[in-house]
C-alpha cells in the first residue's frame, strides 16, 4: 500500500510537470513573450531587420485581430535587446486614454542613459534590461527624469531630447495596439515625427503596430511619409507555420505528434 502511494505521488508531480510544460509552452489566448516557442514570421522578420537596418526607414504592422502582431513585436524587442547588438530597444502598448505627451513619456522611461568619471560628456544610452560593464559608471538615469513636467511634449520636444542626449546607438521605439489611438490630432503627431526623423537622416526607428486593413486606418497623413515608411502586412499564419509552432511546443514538452494529427489541428 505504502509502495503504491509513492508511485501514485511521482505520477502526479510527472503530470503536474508536464501540464506546466503544455501552458508554457501552448498560449493561445496570450502573446509569446520570448523566442523559445516563437516559430513562423521569418519573412516578416527579415523585412524588419531590413528595413531597420535602413537609415531613416520607418516600420507600419498591420493586420487582422489574433495574427500575432503583439508576439511579433516581443520577439523583434527581444532580439534587439541582445547584447550583440548596439540598439536602445523599447516597447510600449498604447490605449484610448493616451496623449502624445503620455506615450513619449513611457517609451523614455524605458531609456536609460549614464556617464563616465574620467569624461561626463562621454553620455550613452541603455535600455533597462541592459547591464553597463563598466567601473567608471556612477549615474544611471532614464531620460524621463529629466523632462519637465508642467510641459507637454512636443515633437520638437522629442527630437531635441534625442539629439541632445544621441550617441551611436541606434534607436528602435515600439509603439503597440497603435489602433487604440483615436485622436487623429495624436496620429498625425507621430506622422510629423516620422516624416522629420526620416529628413534628418538620424537612426531612429519607429515601429507602430495595430489592427487595420490598411494604413490608412492607423496614421493620418500618410502621403507624407509614405516614401520612408515600410509597410509590413500580417495575414494569418500558414499551415507550415502552425505546424512549426506545435513542433516547437512538443519539443519542449519532450513529446511527438503524428503527422497527420498535426495536420488535422
């Protein structure tokens, strides 16, 4: 009795195990937060990186509702969070109550900047995930310290922030759920700042993402940048696609699936 106990405990912590596996690694109600069981979208990634790696080139997501374009931008933050790269990456989700100040003041929250002893001119930027492996840092601030706060931002006010502060980094500002803006006065805001960035030849990279059949439905005034702008569409996943998603899945839970099962979900 006392051995079949133990067996019946180490079979349900082996069952508890895996089922914590399945919601780790299964969330279809929920965006993928890191590329472990991120698979699929390798043309639109490439388009990304092609596109960011174009000085002035600003990025527009669309798609319908449930395509993944949420996924899609965790994954691009994360890869350019990593190390190997020189970019200051951030990532903010938008909503109703948002004015141009509020979002600007988020996305600089995210920018942190230090200086060195030997040379206070010497500034650089961080993201807040980042680590500076340095002796000589003795300050690390984000940059929504230092603007004022009986002001509202302009974008002036945010091109100025960035050349003040600028150093070779490159930027990459991820503006999500774009389509809950509905203040066209907002939108036309972030076409201004575009359309400038891209005149100023600067590296600085917007990316706005939302829902809309077009771009149109997400920016005002897009004529004015449409030279600078790369529009990316996300249309549903193929059944590749889908199939890689569930091999990524079992792989990490550690079990197989027939093929012709696979192909039925």
């Amino acid at each position: 009795m006392e051995r079949e106990m133990i067996d019946n405990m180490a079979s349900h912590s082996a069952n508890d195990e895996i089922n914590k596996k399945i919601d780790q690694a299964f969330t279809p109600r929920t965006p993928i937060e890191t590329r472990q069981f991120f698979a699929g979208r390798m043309e639109q990634i490439k388009k990304i990186q092609s596109s960011f790696d174009e000085k002035g080139c600003q990025i527009m997501i669309y798609g319908d509702r449930g395509v993944g374009k949420t996924s899609l931008a965790n994954i691009v933050k994360e890869i350019y969070t990593n190390n190997n790269y020189n970019v200051v990456c951030t990532k903010v989700n938008c909503d109703p109550t948002e004015t141009f100040d509020s979002i600007w003041r988020k996305t600089f929250k995210q920018v942190n900047f230090y200086y060195q002893v030997k040379n206070k001119q010497n500034i650089g930027f961080i993201s807040n995930s980042s680590e500076v492996d340095t002796e000589e840092k003795i300050s690390n601030i984000s940059i929504d310290k230092l603007l004022k706060l009986d002001k509202e931002l302009t974008t002036t006010d945010v091109l100025d922030t960035l050349s003040e502060y600028f150093t070779k980094q490159k930027f990459l500002f991820i503006f999500d759920e774009f389509d809950q803006i509905q203040n066209s006065e907002i939108k036309e805001k972030f076409t201004y700042l575009m359309k400038n960035i891209s005149d100023y030849g600067t590296d600085i990279t917007l990316m706005i993402v939302g829902i809309a059949e077009n771009i149109e439905e997400l920016i005002e005034s897009h004529q004015s940048v449409e030279r600078c702008l790369k529009q990316i569409n996300l249309p549903r996943m193929s059944e590749k696609e889908i199939e890689q998603i569930i091999s990524t899945g079992l792989s990490y839970i550690g079990m197989t699936m027939d093929q012709n099962l696979k192909s039925k979900i």
